[in-house]
C-alpha cells in the first residue's frame, strides 16, 4: 500500500506487478529481484538499464530527489522534519499494533478487543498525529496540511487497520482516519484489494493458529 500510493497519490508514472504473497509467483520474484525479499520494490528504468530498490522509506527518499516538486515530504524545513520523524517511528516502531492486528482491507472485526500493548501504540499514533496536525495541519485534512504529503501515506497501513479491527479513537484521530482513507488514491486501493481473488490465511484472524 505504501509503495504504491508514494507513485499514485503524486501522480508519478507506473507500471504495477501485483506478486501475491506466498505464491508461485512470489518464488519467482524473489528469484529474480535478489537481494530484495520484501515489496514493494521498484525497479527503475536508467537508459537501456535498471536498477532495483526496496523498502518503502528507501523508494518514498528515492522519489522525493528524482520528484521534488511532487510534494512528497512539506515544502517547510521543519514541517519536513516533522513528518520524516513521524514517518521513521511508524516505519520502524508499532510491532505490537501490526502483530496483533494484520492488516486486511476486506475485513471488519466487530467488537474485537485490542491487546494492551497494541493499545499503547495506538495511544502513541493519535499523540503523534495530534502533534503533526496541532503544528503544521493549518485546520487541513492531513496531518500536514491539505495535501497528502509521504507521512500520511506511511500512516495509510494503521488507519486501515484502524477500520477494520474498529478502534476507538479520539475525535481528531478518527477524523484524520475517515479522510485519509477517503483520499481518491486511497480508495483506488480499497477498490483493488476488493477485486482480487485470493485470501492469504496467515492475516485472517479467525484462521490464524
Ligand atoms: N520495512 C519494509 C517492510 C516490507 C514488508 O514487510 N513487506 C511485506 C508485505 S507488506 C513482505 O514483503 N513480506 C514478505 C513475506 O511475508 O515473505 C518496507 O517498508 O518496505
């Protein structure tokens, strides 16, 4: 999700191979990508030759030098520090949240109880979300400002988790939830994720051992 809104949501032209996880295919992409063994990853065009990168950080800083006017980090100096740090804590950090609650557009868990270290994290998220927001959301929908800027797209993953496990979050949190996953790229996602065929039973919470 976040490799792909980083080209989609700042309009950057792409070319998308969907490689499900834990299939034939996925054998054959890591066979043929080595040394990356996770997506996304972007293979980029140089002349009559490529070259290859992965992990989601490294393609969003990627971008950003090859499309600075893009608006894939805010323009202010400190609104861009803001949302670098922002963005590496929920890069780095969140295990509990991303352990315990998968994520999963297709789905919605009714009355689900989060665990308390989870609950920590998403206690965490609005903290940061309220900061980012408090300084530089200047009243927009996103958490800095009116455009969608790489922060929002790396806290795109949480807010779906967020809708499908039915967490309650404060009145801001929720807010800046409802219109992120309204975003027109966002939903373009939920449409693709909606039409595809297969179920990957280790993030299915009902099927996991
Ligand atoms: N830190 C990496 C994480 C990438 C990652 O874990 N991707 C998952 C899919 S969302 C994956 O490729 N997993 C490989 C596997 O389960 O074998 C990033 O941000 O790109």
């Amino acid at each position: 999700m976040r490799g792909w809104l980083l080209l989609r949501a700042f309009d950057i032209d792409f070319e998308c191979e969907v490689v499900p996880l834990r299939s034939n295919d996925w054998d054959r992409f890591i066979a043929d990508n080595a040394p990356a063994r996770t997506v996304p990853a972007l293979r980029v065009q140089n002349g009559s030759a490529s070259f290859l990168l992965w992990d989601s950080l490294a393609i969003a800083e990627f971008l950003h030098e090859q499309h600075p006017r893009a608006g894939i980090w805010p323009d202010a100096l400190d609104a861009r520090a803001a949302a670098r740090s922002i963005t590496a804590e929920m890069h780095s950090g969140f295990a509990a949240l991303r352990d315990s609650m998968p994520m999963n557009l297709r789905r919605r868990y009714p009355g689900f109880e989060p665990q308390a270290d989870a609950l920590f994290d998403v206690r965490r998220i609005e903290t940061l979300w309220e900061w980012a927001g408090s300084q530089w959301g200047a009243n927009g929908a996103y958490l800095f400002g009116d455009r969608l800027c790489a922060a929002d797209v790396f806290y795109a993953p949480v807010a779906s988790r967020l809708r499908t496990y039915g967490i309650e979050l404060d009145a801001n949190s929720q807010l800046y939830v409802d219109a992120l996953l309204s975003h027109p790229a966002v939903r373009e996602f939920y449409r693709a994720a909606e039409a595809e065929s297969w179920v990957l039973p280790h993030v299915e919470l009902d099927e996991r051992g």
